[in-house]
C-alpha cells in the first residue's frame, strides 16, 4: 500500500439547477466517523426546510471504509452518483453532502443521478486537492557523545528533522513515511552503534540513545 494519497485541504461548496430543483454540495475532508456525523448536522441545522440531505464518504487508506445514503430518494440516485464522484477524483478521507430544494418538476432517475453527480463534482472541483503522506514520529533523545553519528545517520537516511532541541541531552524530531519505518529505524541503530546491518540484526537498543513514537505536532 502507497504512503501517498489525494484528499482535499478544505471545505468547499457546489451548486447545481435542474428544472426548479436547487441542490447544494459541500465537501469536507474528514479522518473519523464522528468528523462526517458532525458535518451531516450541521448541514442539516442550516438547511432544515430542504427536501434531502443525502452523502457520501470514503475514508482510509485501503478506501474500504465507505457509505452512501440517498435519504429518501429513489434507490441509487443520490448517494452513489456523489460517491462515483469521489471516486472518479481518486480521493478518500472526503466526505459530501448534496443538500436538495424541491422544484415542483420530478427530475426522473436519470435527472437526479445527473444533478447529485454534477453538483458533487462541481464541489470537488472547486477544492483543493492535496497528496498527503501517512507517516510515524519520532522522537530521538541522544548522548553529545554519539551526536555526530545520530546526525550522520539521519542525514544519510534522508529524513527530515521537524525539531530539534540541545539542552541536557540532543534531541530531535523526525517523520518518517509509514511502511518505510521499521527497515528506517533499523539502520539508524546500526548506523550509529558503528555496526554493519548484518551486525546488527539482533539490536534492540543503543546505549546513550532512545528512540520514542510520539503523536504528530
């Protein structure tokens, strides 16, 4: 699984009009099912006298997690068009909702497969789409004595330190992209303990530095 993936860096809003009916598209990028529940509400308090509220939403890296809701409309014309169009953008961790004013005119199944299609799409399209890159921190505490081979290493292995802190004890912070983690900090350790990797297949530990996962700032 790629480290990489396209989601949207902020809301964003579409419109589109078919024979009276008004709908409106908002877009939202989102990482948890509590982030989709709230914009859903929200959308629903700003426009409580509209006909529907249907959306759609893929999350995650593996984009299984996924729903599509055609709130009251017929089966499949509301909340798979919006979903298609997630999916057409090749985004996840989006979530879209189609609010729907009623014009007096019934649109047919292929009207409102239309319209919630092309008012999703013109939300995205007025978004900003962004490649993100799942990574792990670390923080890396270390001895002034073995300074020259952590910054070595770290240098050597290409990661950016996000911070850096020299009191007591050197200190830096550094990402690294997810899947690349493990074979990254087995090299780090090898590299400054002085020891070919060959070496040091059985290293845990290097005395006078500890390595610590923490949460991204």
């Amino acid at each position: 699984m790629s480290d990489q993936y396209l989601t949207i860096k902020a809301a964003s809003i579409g419109e589109f009009r078919d024979r009276g009916s008004k709908f409106i598209g908002y877009a939202f990028p989102v990482y948890a099912e509590q982030e989709w529940h709230h914009h859903l509400e929200t959308v629903r308090k700003e426009h409580p006298k509209a006909t529907h509220h249907c959306f759609a939403f893929r999350m995650g890296m593996d984009k299984n997690n996924f729903r599509a809701n055609d709130d009251g409309e017929p089966s499949g014309t509301a909340g798979r068009p919006i979903l298609g169009q997630i999916d057409s953008f090749g985004l996840t961790n989006v979530f879209i909702v189609v609010v729907r004013y009623f014009g007096g005119t019934l649109l047919g199944t292929s009207g409102l497969i239309n319209a919630y299609r092309l008012c999703a799409a013109d939300a995205l399209e007025k978004a900003e789409i962004v490649e993100k890159t799942v990574e792990d921190f670390y923080t890396i505490t270390f001895d002034y004595a073995i300074m020259s081979n952590v910054m070595n290493a770290i240098k050597k292995l290409g990661l950016p330190m996000l911070e850096q802190d020299f009191g007591d004890l050197g200190k830096v912070r550094v990402a690294i992209p997810k899947s690349e983690s493990a074979d990254a900090l087995f090299k780090l350790k090898a590299w400054v303990a002085g020891l070919r990797l060959e070496e040091a297949l059985n290293l845990e530990e290097v005395e006078g530095m500890n390595i610590e996962q923490v949460l991204e700032k």
